[in-house]
C-alpha cells in the first residue's frame, strides 16, 4: 500500500507542478494575463506541499525521484494539453526516467 500511495502522490505532485508551470507560461507568453498566472503560482506552491506527504523521509531521495517521473509527466502534459508529439528518443528517454524512479524509490533496502 505504501507504493501505491506514493505512487499516486508523484502523480499528484507531477499535476500540481506541470500544471502550474504551464499556467504562468500560457499567461505570460501566451498572453492569457495575470489571472492564470496567479492559478500557477497557487499549483506551484500546493505541488511544495504534496512533495512532504511522501511516505519516504529523505528529501533528496524524493525529489531525484520525482525528477524522473516530472521528465515522464511533461511529455504526457504536452501530449494532451499542447498536441506534442514525442519521438521515439523521448520516449525512450522517459522511460529510463521511470526506471531510474523505481531504482531509487522502489529497491529493497535493508531496514
């Protein structure tokens, strides 16, 4: 259970962050004014707070995990939100990432 719940907070974390990050970019380079600009920076800042809820204590541990799994998501995030279409060395590439997060997340360690 303990995977799946972090598992899912890395999604929750992805969204929040991507999601922010593309709402400040689509209200300042896109023009759409401070409204989604504000949106983002709220996003922003609830992605700081999913990141504590990790089951996992070791801050750094967490967020060189979830570099991975941020590399994965903004490739999705394009895909849906920007009609990107990753190439075959992105895909690639992204599910090394998702390796690596499952390395390091996942690997049994001694207790």
């Amino acid at each position: 259970m303990t995977v799946v719940r972090s598992i899912l907070l890395f999604v929750l974390a992805a969204l929040t962050e991507i999601g922010g990050a593309w709402l400040v970019w689509q209200g300042v380079r896109e023009h759409k004014g401070w409204i989604w600009v504000g949106a983002g920076v709220v996003a922003l800042g609830v992605y700081g707070f999913v990141a504590t809820l990790q089951p996992d204590a070791n801050f750094g541990r967490i967020l060189a995990a979830y570099g991975g799994v941020f590399v994965a998501g903004s490739l999705l995030w394009a895909m849906a939100m920007d009609g990107f279409h990753p190439d075959r060395w992105d895909v690639t590439g992204a599910t090394i990432c998702l390796l690596g997060v499952a390395i390091i997340m996942y690997a049994p360690r001694p207790a």
